[in-house]
C-alpha cells in the first residue's frame, strides 16, 4: 500500500470516528505513523484530500458500472444487478457523502457538487444503456422518462434502508424494482422528456465537462507513469491522437482501451474512453 492510499483509508476511518471537522492534519498523520512532511508530499491540504477521496470512490463506482456493461450475461441479468450494486454501494458510501456536503467544506462544496454531476451524467448513460439493451424498441419513444423514473425507485429505496436502518437483502430489491419497471414500459405513456430535456438539465448551473476533456486530463496523469515507447505509452499517445483528431475512430479508441484494460492503474482512463466510444471492447 502506497502513502497516498495508507493516508486515505486512515483519513476515512477518521472521519467516520469523529466527523470531518474535528478530524486535523495531525490526526491523520499519526494514525498513519509518517510526518506532516509525508502528509503534503501527497496532499495540499484536507481540502485537496477531500477531493482526492471523492475521485476515488466515484472513479471506483463509475468502473464497476462500466465493466458491468461489458459483462458476458443477459442484459436482464446486468439491469437487475445494477439495480442492486447500486443501492449496496451508495449504503456503504452514503454517510461519508452526507459528511462532505453537511459539515464545514464550504470551501470546496461547488467542485464536490460538480464532480457528483459529473458522476451522476456518467451513471445516467448507463443507465440508459442497460435499460435499451433490456427493452429494446418499446422505450425509445420514453428511455428517458423510464430512465428517471427507474433513478427514484432506486433513490427511494437507497433512502429508506439508509435512515431506516432497514437490513433488506439488495438482490431481492433488485429483482423488485425490475418487475416495477417491466410495468412502467407495459403502460406505454406518452413521453414528457426528450434529448434535449435530459442533457440541459445537466448543464444548468455549471460549466459541464465533455468526456473528451476529461480522458486528456487523465491521459496527462498516466503519461507520467509509462515510458513513451512502451506498448502501454504508444497506446495512451494513440488514444490521445485520435481524439485531437475532428471525427475520432471509434474503433481505434476501443483497441487502445482493449490494450490499456489489463492495467489496474488505467482503469478510470480505460473507462472515460469506453465511455466515448461505443465501439465493444474485447476482452
């Protein structure tokens, strides 16, 4: 385990032990038994260590969302399994959030909240995604009616086992919560959302990043760790050529990321590019 990683798994069972607020520097370093000195060697503050935190379990909750999709089973099978994936992950991650948003991070409030609606464009598309692939025809006319409506059934549950303290088993409301949206098709409403709807929603109070901007961000983060003329640094060079490029190949942005998959530490790049690109990834 790197310090880096050793100061935020400690700063979070921190937090969760005495509140953000009343949880200093000093706390941190010694319960990772290394000096302040270590401590800004991976961090500018707790400030920048609350952020690094957030990008962390977002970057780890989108990944998993993204494999899911590229997942060998039946597209039921995926939709019912975020469903339940969903709800257990945001019980686990809940509290921390709730403690960022409620305690004293006025300071950087407005880069948490941009970055939980980059999140929540990212999970919105698979979403999406999932429910075309169960469906098929019957929800074009309406995917983003489903779509909304499916996030508040998950809302509604994730809120009620959270202040409840209610032990139900996720798998269950899972398989629930599909036969409720198997309804919702059946009933064949005419649509209130459209494209344009779903996406200005997204960008109404904040100037929103493209994907593309994101995947050059972290393009110049991981060229730092690979030598150029690697297999994994031409890989990344190509990746961030192609997108310079006006009408990038889809299909050569999926082989990149194919190539990139098998490395732990590009997983985030792997899956801003899957993300891009709508072109299947071989495994």
């Amino acid at each position: 385990m790197s310090k880096q990683q050793l100061i935020v798994q400690k700063s979070i069972e921190l937090f969760s032990q005495k509140s953000i607020s009343k949880t200093s520097i000093q706390d941190i370093t010694e319960a990772c038994g290394i000096s302040k000195g270590a401590f800004y060697l991976n961090f500018k503050s707790k400030d920048d260590l609350l952020i690094h935190i957030v990008d962390q379990f977002i970057q780890e909750l989108t990944i998993s969302f993204q494999n899911l999709l590229d997942e060998e089973s039946l597209p039921r099978e995926k939709l019912e399994k975020f469903c339940y994936a969903t709800i257990s992950l945001f019980n686990e991650r809940f509290p921390l959030f709730k403690m960022l948003l409620a305690e004293n991070t006025k300071g950087i409030q407005s880069e948490l909240l941009l970055k939980l609606k980059i999140f929540d464009e990212s999970i919105n598309r698979i979403s999406i995604t999932l429910l075309e692939n169960v469906y098929g025809e019957k929800i074009q006319h309406n995917k983003f009616d489903i779509q909304v409506c499916l996030k508040g059934i998950l809302q509604g549950y994730t809120d009620f086992i959270v202040h409840h303290k209610q032990s139900i088993p996720f798998k269950l409301v899972g398989q629930t919560i599909i036969h409720y949206i198997d309804a919702l098709v059946e009933m064949r409403v005419s649509p209130i959302l459209t494209s344009e709807h779903f996406h200005s929603e997204q960008l109404a109070d904040y100037e929103f990043p493209t994907i593309r901007e994101l995947i050059f961000e972290e393009i110049e983060i991981c060229k730092k760790k690979y030598e150029p003329s690697s297999f994994v640094g031409q890989s990344i060079q190509i990746i961030e050529d192609e997108l310079s490029k006006e009408f990038p190949n889809f299909v050569i942005l999926s082989g990149m990321a194919a190539n990139l998959k098998p490395q732990a530490e590009l997983q985030w790049l792997v899956t801003l590019v899957r993300q891009y690109s709508p072109a299947p990834i071989q495994s």
